[in-house]
C-alpha cells in the first residue's frame, strides 16, 4: 500500500515536468495566393478539379517537394501546372513565421482566372506579339 502511494506521488510530481517540457502544435495556414501567378501557371487549362497534393514548406513560406496524392493520366500530364501553381501559394502560421520543414495538403483545380473571352483575347495578343 505504501509502495502504491509512493508511486502515485511521484506520478503527480513527474507529471508538470512532462507537460512543461511538451511545445505547443502551430497551426500551419495557407495565407496568400498570387491569383495572377497561379492564373500563368495554368496557361489556359481548364475542366480538372481536384487535385491533391502533399507538399513540404521551403524557408520561404513556400509549397515545394510536392507529391500528388489523386494522379489519374490527365492530371500526371499537367504535374507541372499543379507544382507551378503550389508554388505561387504561402504557407505560415498564425503569427506569419514561414512552416518551413511542415506538410501541407492542398486541393488544386484546373480553372482559369480569366473568362472564356479575356482567355481568347489574350491568347490573339500572344500569336500577335510573336
């Protein structure tokens, strides 16, 4: 019975110990996207949703090293598409440090910016300027 005590005493003396010595989780955010940049990215594509992705946030804040998670034959093809576009986003957390070292899970699709008639005049200017 006196064993039982004594263990349980050093149980509760241990156990502040353990908590202090815990650090707290941070939550990583995906706070900014340059829409301009990830609308290049895509160059035109559209009608693929859906894309997952697990990347790894570099020093900067930025998604790099990214797998994607739903590879069919249409998105595989694009990969460089959906990396440009995870590339022009910024992963920090609440206080705005970058993640750097975290994983982010992030939902992309292929949908442009630009309406179907800015996408068309934009690609006569291109033909025009070349």
């Amino acid at each position: 019975m006196i064993a039982t005590w004594i263990i349980a005493a050093l149980a509760v003396l241990a156990a502040p110990a353990w908590q202090d010595d815990a650090v707290p989780e941070r939550s990583v955010q995906v706070r900014t996207v340059d829409e301009v940049a990830a609308g290049r990215c895509l160059n035109g594509l559209v009608g693929i949703r859906g894309v997952q992705m697990r990347c790894v946030v570099d020093a900067q804040g930025r998604p790099s090293d990214c797998e994607i998670l739903n590879p069919s034959p249409a998105i595989t093809r694009r990969a460089s598409v959906f990396r440009c576009m995870a590339s022009k986003m910024q992963a920090t957390y609440e206080d705005g440090t970058p993640a750097e070292g975290q994983t982010v899970f992030l939902n992309l699709g292929g949908r442009t910016y630009l309406s179907s008639e800015e996408l068309r005049r934009d690609r006569e200017a291109e033909r025009a300027g070349q």
